[in-house]
C-alpha cells in the first residue's frame, strides 16, 4: 500500500499510453521481509534435494516456492494464506494433469486438453486477483508437466510443488516482519501482573513489554493496513476543498480495501479470537464513519480547519503503536459534516478503549455470483483469448518439438509457459507485457550464459537460485526487471535439473510466444469486445445505485448503509483499474473501452454525493436542493454516457 507509481519521464513530446506503460515502474521501500523468505524459499530446498540425490525434486520444489514468492504482496499473514496457498493447490493440480497427459496423449489431443485448460483457466482469473494467480499457476505447471522430463510419478512431483509453496507460506506465517515488534504492551502488562501477583516477585515486570511484543507481531499487517486507513482519513481532511480531493478519495479507498482484506482473510473461527484481533477489529469499523465524514466534507468543496485531520493522525499512531488513543482535537461543529467527524472522532476514541469486535462489512460471494462472474461475458471473453493464445502456443511448441528444432533436449514448456505470462490481461496491457517480457527473457538469457560460464556446478547455480529468490520481490516493481529475475532463476534450475545451458534457445521461444500472443490478442472473437470492461462497469453501477437506494430510503441500518458503500467504492476501484489497463492498450484495443472512463467518473461522484446526502441526513433529516440537484444531474448524465460503452440500461 506504500508504493506509488513513477511516471515515464517525458522527453519532449508524450509518449503514447502504451509505450509509457512499459517504462512505468513502482518505487518504495525495499521489502526486507519478503526478500529474506525469498532467500530462505528456493536456494535451501534445491541444496536439500540435491545432498538427498533428489535434484528433480528440488527443481519442482523450488519453482513452487519462487511462483509462491511472486504471489507474496504486502499485507496480513491470514490473507497471504489465501493467496499463496489457492495458487499452490492450483499449481499441483496442473502438474498432476500436465504430467499424465504429456506421458500418455499425441501431440493433437495434448494440444486440445490444454487448450481446454486455458480456457477454464481464463474464466477463473476473472473472479479476481487470487482466481488469476490459480489460473496462471495452472496453465504454467500443467506446460511444465507435460513438457519437463521428470523421473519421479506425477503425485511426487505434485507432493513437491506443495512441500515448496507451503515451505514459503509457513515463513510467511512465522517470521515476524523487521520493526513490527512493537507489540501490545497492555498483553504484557496483564500477564505480568499476574506473575507478580502469584508468585510475588518481579519476574512479571520484567517480562512486561518483551512478553507482549512477542506475543503481537502476528498481526503487523492487519496493524499496518488499519493505521493507513487513519492516515488516509487525515490525507482526504487536508486536501478538501483543493484539486487533490479526488485522488485522496480513491487512495482512501484502496486503504479501505486493504484493511478489509487483512482483516476478512481465512480463519478456523467464524469471529476474532483474540483481544488483539478483536481490538483491530474495532478500530478499522471506527474507521468507516471517519471516512464517511471526511468524503463528505470533501464533496461540499470547502477546506475544512487544520486540527480536523489532527485526530485521525493521532489514531493512527495509536493503532501502530498498540496504545490508547489519547486526547483528540477540540471540536468544530459548524456544519453537518464537520458534526459528523467529531461525532465519529469520539465514537474511535471510545472504541479504542474497549476494543470490542465489530462486523468488518465484508463483501459476501456466493458460489453462484462466482459462477457468474466466470461464465458472463467478461469471463467468457478472458477464457477463450487465452485459451487460444495458449492453445496455438502449445501446437506450435509440438510441431517444433516433434520437428526436432530443439534437437535432443525436451524443453518445449518453454514457449506455452511464457505465453501464459503474456496474454494475462490483469499483469498489464498486451503490448507493454510483450515489451517487458522480450526484454527481460534476453537479458535474463544473457546474464544467466555469464553466470554459467563462471559459476561451480551445482553448489553455485544453487547459490544463484537462492540469490534470484531474494531478488524476485524488490524485481516485481517492473515487469521487466521480474522477467530478467525469474528467467536466470528458471535457467538455473533446469540446469539443476540436468539439461544443458538454453539461453539461445529461450530468447528465440520467448519472441515466439510474443508473436503468437500478438497475433492472437489482436484477432477478431464472436461477441463484442471489451466485455470485462462492461461487466465491471455493470457491477459498479448495480453497487451505486443499490447503496444510494438505501441512502434514500432514510434506513437507520448503518451497518447496511457502511456494507453497501464499501462494495460501491470497492468496485469503482476495480472498474477504473481495468479501465486504465484497457485504455494503455494499443489504438485498436483501446478504442473498445472508449468512454468506459467517463461512466466510472460519474459513478464515483454519484457515490461521493450518495455519501454526502448520508452524512446530511443523520443531522437534519433531509436533504438541500443542493443535494437533490446532483443526484438528478448524475443520474441523467450517466444514463446518457453509459449507453456509449455498453447496452443501454434504464436508470430509476
């Protein structure tokens, strides 16, 4: 959530959006945590594997935990067990299937099965960002399977790749993160009062503050994602009634869906079981009216009195530090929404205090909206584009292989696996993905071959391994840079693994598989285009208009009313992030999300305003003909844009 975007530098005249798109990259600090589990992830279960004479083994193994380490992001321990651990099944699943297929199927319906995998594969990334990592996880172990010569069956080779995934995932979940021991000090206090109490000595006080910290650090992340949502909070009080109000809303946003997904991750018990836990839980709900009223205090347009953002500032110290809150600014009640915030203000305060759980208003998916989703049209539209660019990838590999262009050695996995990476709309647009990886596989390529030329076999292409694994998380800020990591890396193993130095030939089937994905991406499909923009336009819209419909109802059900806002700005967020992908696509793509952006911008402020009415109605019970005018003003601008991206729908 620290990380920003660097722009492209402009020389001269502005680059077009899909050329600047590939030289964009994300700054911030390095992630020290997640280099040293990438250290500790692949290099030690390859040395393993090879002082127990099991190198094809560790191989698997290893390229489990460094797809492991590409899905490792920021965030609380319990999410991250989602989005490792489903990948991983997905992973082992496909190497199971790639496996048996490759050993007992030619090279057609070998073709067809995984042509048919892709596209179950497409339609699953549609659900979201862990169903994409299981998706691509699939497609690329089920390549690996067929097409990688492994001695051991294939229920051992899937027993590895989770052994290596869940290697990385149990570090994910016992190694503290550095500087997160700051811990709770009132969990040391309370249980070293008891041992002093009991056994009458000092021994409780001094274990008071280590004790708690100690006890505490598993949830550094949730700790961390809440405190943003303060400091979020703060950032949207400062620029109220300035040009930077629009995008302090949508970074809000985005700490609000971070929070929520830290919190909301899986769990044994249905509630928090913990006072910690429960305490987190408390303060991120404390945090929903707080960005009630600063939204709305941005609407009116008008800059609010320095001291306002002085208390969410202070609650969010208090979050990280694990304290009381403390005392809060005076406040200032002039108007509705200042109201509001201070009312909210002493609301955090007392939560803080308590520390009682409450519903983190999370979004409920059914399998039937899941299913949905995979079998709409956006879903239909990702699963047959790269089930084809897959599928075309693998005839093609079969027909080099059979041909014997790669002569004695069987790495044909190369080509389809590297399409896999390539046609995923959600890792960015088409063409800078092609750009970065091209450029990436050849420098990857070239400084592996020096690496090769110099190195000890095995211990030092074990060495590498563990030195690329720590690379591949401070590399993920550019598509490229993670490409050159994870390509040395891949080169690394499979020399491991026995086969000879391939640097020639991965360079020549990596622009391969950009052509193919080129061509591909860019033919011609039945049905109309740009039907993931659409139907995420769909989602926003039913989400806006369902939130203001109970805004207008007067429901007192703020639980409700906080639900449903949090869905509606959730899925704005996921709108506009496809939108700005579609819209770096090169001209003949882009022009089929054309207006899709202008909708999303009349949604958000018909969502802000919704806001705005909420906040003015808890204080005076009924809305300004200021209020009453923009809501008629964006519901008819929106019913006019919208039928410009997709079918027209009748607004009410």
């Amino acid at each position: 959530m620290s990380r920003t975007v660097r722009p492209a530098r402009r020389v001269g005249l502005s680059l077009p959006p899909w050329i600047a798109h590939a030289l964009r990259a994300q700054r911030g600090p390095v992630p020290w945590s997640a280099v040293i589990r990438g250290a500790l992830a692949g290099g030690p279960l390859l040395l393993a594997a090879v002082l127990a004479d099991r190198a094809s083994l560790g191989v698997v193994a290893a390229i489990a935990a460094m797809l492991a380490g590409i899905n490792d992001r920021p965030g609380s321990r319990r999410t991250s067990v989602r989005r490792i651990g489903v990948p991983a099944l997905a992973g082992a699943v496909g190497l199971l299937i790639g496996t048996y297929a490759g050993q007992h199927l030619g090279a057609v319906p070998l073709t067809l099965v995984l042509t048919g995998l892709g596209m179950v594969a497409g339609g699953v990334s549609a659900a979201g960002t862990v169903g994409s990592g299981a998706g691509t996880q699939l497609l690329v172990t089920s390549a690996v399977g067929a097409g990688m010569p492994l001695p051991e069956p294939g229920w051992q080779s899937a027993l590895a790749f989770l052994a290596g995934a869940g290697w990385l995932l149990a570090l994910r979940l016992v190694l503290p993160t550095p500087g997160s021991l700051t811990g709770d000090s009132r969990i040391g206090s309370r249980i070293g009062s008891r041992l002093d109490s009991r056994f009458g000595t000092r021994l409780g006080t001094r274990l008071d503050s280590r004790l708690g910290t100690r006890l505490d650090f598993r949830f550094d992340g949730e700790r961390a994602a809440v405190a943003d949502v303060y400091d979020a909070v703060a950032a949207l009080l400062d620029a109220a009634g300035t040009e930077q109000a629009g995008a302090r809303r949508a970074a809000l946003t985005a700490a609000l869906d971070h929070a929520q997904d830290a919190l909301a991750g899986p769990r044994l018990r249905r509630y928090a079981s913990s006072a910690a836990e429960r305490r987190l839980h408390a303060q991120y709900a404390a945090a929903l009216p707080l960005g009630e009223a600063a939204t709305a205090l941005a609407w009116a347009e008008q800059a609010v009195p320095a001291r306002a953002s002085e208390g969410p500032r202070r609650l969010a110290a208090a979050v990280r530090g694990s304290v009381h809150a403390g005392p809060l600014p005076a406040p200032t009640r002039t108007e509705p929404a200042l109201r509001a915030l201070d009312d909210a203000l002493l609301h955090a305060a007392e939560a803080f205090d308590r520390g009682r759980g409450r519903d983190l208003h999370t979004r409920r998916r059914s399998v039937v909206s899941l299913a949905r989703t995979v079998l709409g049209a956006g879903g239909r539209e990702y699963g047959l584009r790269v089930g084809l660019c897959f599928g075309a990838s693998v005839a093609v590999a079969q027909a080099l292989h059979h041909g014997h262009w790669y002569g004695s050695h069987q790495h044909w996995y190369w080509l389809p696996a590297t399409a896999v990476f390539l046609v995923k709309p959600d890792l960015g647009p088409l063409v800078s993905r092609v750009l970065c990886r091209a450029a990436g596989t050849v420098s990857g390529a070239l400084v592996f071959a020096g690496f090769a030329a110099v190195l000890p076999r095995p211990e030092g292409l074990v060495a590498l391994v563990a030195v690329c694994g720590a690379l591949v998380p401070v590399a993920a800020r550019h598509f490229a840079a993670q490409t050159t990591v994870v390509t040395v890396l891949v080169l690394a193993l499979v020399m491991v693994g026995g086969e000879p130095q391939a640097s020639v030939s991965r360079i020549g089937e990596t622009l391969l598989a950009c052509a193919i994905v080129l061509v591909v991406g860019h033919l011609p499909l039945p049905g109309q285009r740009g039907g993931g923009i659409r139907a995420r336009i769909d989602v926003a819209d039913a989400a806006a208009h369902a939130y203001l419909a109970h805004v207008l109802s007067e429901s007192g059900d703020r639980a409700a009313r906080w639900k449903l806002r949090r869905e509606a700005y959730r899925t704005l967020a996921e709108a506009r992030a496809a939108i700005a992908l579609a819209a770096a696509e090169l001209p003949a793509l882009a022009r089929h999300s054309e207006g899709a952006d202008e909708v999303a911008a009349v949604l958000e402020r018909l969502v802000d305003t919704t806001t705005a009415c909420a906040v003015h109605l808890d204080d005076t019970g009924r809305l300004t003909p200021r209020h009453t005018d923009r809501l008629a003003g964006l519901r008819d601008e929106l019913a006019e844009r919208r039928g410009r991206v997709g079918r027209h729908r009748t607004l009410a």
